[in-house]
C-alpha cells in the first residue's frame, strides 16, 4: 500500500526547517547555501503538495530536507531531529 505524507506532518516539517533555518539574526546569519537549501526544500514542499501521488516528488522533497540536515550551524540536537523526520518520509 502506497504511504503519503499527511497535511499535519508537511506542515510540521516546513514549519520547523522555515523556523529554525530561516530565521537567523544578525548574530548568526542563514549561511546562503543553506537559504538556497530552504528555497529549493520549499520548492520541493510545493511540488509535492500539488501532486502528493508521485513518487519522484516525494523523494525530491525528501533530498532536500536531507540537504538541509547538512546546513552549518544547526545543532546536533536539530540535526537529529531533522533526520529522524527525513526517515519517517516513506515514499514507496
């Protein structure tokens, strides 16, 4: 049986990668790789809400919070917490 992200968790997941990468402050700018990253993760968000049957969507979407996994700066907390939500996206 095929699995989909829910609305609850999409939303969840950008609420979380927008809050904690794209609000950095004069102390501790976004670097511009990882904005680039929250662009392309938003992107990948929308695509995938449009279309939330299609495979090649989910796992782009996918590469992309994974991307954001590697951003400097984020904690090793965060940096968990962020795989962990990579891993529970099942696009198969």
């Amino acid at each position: 049986m095929k699995k989909n992200l829910s609305f609850p968790v999409l939303s969840a997941i950008c609420f979380i990668a927008v809050l904690a990468l794209g609000c950095g402050g004069d102390d501790n700018p976004t670097p511009a790789s990882c904005e680039d990253g929250i662009n392309d993760y938003e992107a990948a968000l929308n695509a995938y809400i449009a279309d939330i049957t299609s495979v090649s969507k989910c796992n782009a979407l996918k590469a992309s919070l994974n991307d954001l996994v590697d951003c400097p700066g984020i904690t090793a907390e965060k940096k968990k917490e962020y795989q962990d939500e990579v891993d529970a996206i099942d696009c198969d």
